[in-house]
C-alpha cells in the first residue's frame, strides 16, 4: 500500500473543477431572475467562473420553460436563481488534463457531476 498522499494531476483537474461548481453555485444562487435578465445573467456567470485559473470554457442555460412556469404561479415578474433554472457545463484543464463537469436537474435536484477526464 503507497503511503504517498500526493493527488494526481488528474486528481488536482477534478477538485479544480469542483471549486468552480462550489462559486458558480453559491455565488449567484438568490439572484433576481426574470426572462429578460436571464440571457445577461448566462453570460456573467460565464465570465465570471472562467476568470478563475485552469478553467477554459463556461456554458450556462437558463431554463426558461421552469423560469416561465414558476412565474406564471406567481404574482411577481421574478424569482430568485436557484439550480432548477440551470444546466451548466464547465471545463477545466489542468496540466494537460482535461475535465468535463456538468450541471443539470435529476430527480429534482440540481446535480453537478465528473462526465469524463482527458489527459496524460
């Protein structure tokens, strides 16, 4: 059994690309969303998460059907973002490793998980 605790490069590609999750998520969860700011929040959630380092691509989908479908119940033009609104797809590269991470409602919850890590 190896006693050497030093996490692979591909290792250190997935916890990137977890710490990107954990902003995204917890950084906008609670913002003011309605169908017309729903594009410009895409795009500043995308900017914002590939500001961080190893992080190479951002893409955020605001549902609108959900998003419609939440405000129609309701007496106000807006909701606050939670991860039923989204599917959100993040990759990472890190020392030639390549990791693919995705967000998206299953079994109505808002899972983010590892779809595959390309690398040496």
């Amino acid at each position: 059994m190896s006693t050497d605790t030093t996490p692979s490069d591909a290792e250190a590609a997935c916890f990137e690309a977890g710490i990107k999750f954990g902003t995204l998520y917890h950084q906008f969860a609670g913002t003011p969303l309605s169908p017309s700011s729903a594009s410009s929040l895409e795009t500043a959630m995308e900017e914002a998460i590939e500001n961080q380092p190893h992080c190479t691509d951002v893409t955020v989908a605001v549902q609108t059907d959900a998003l419609e479908a939440e405000l129609a119940e309701s007496t106000a033009d807006y909701t606050e973002l939670t991860g039923r609104f989204l599917e959100v797809e993040i990759v990472v590269d890190y020392e030639g490793h390549e990791v693919l991470t995705r967000m998206e409602m299953e079994d109505g919850y808002p899972l983010m998980r590892l779809e595959s890590v390309r690398g040496r």
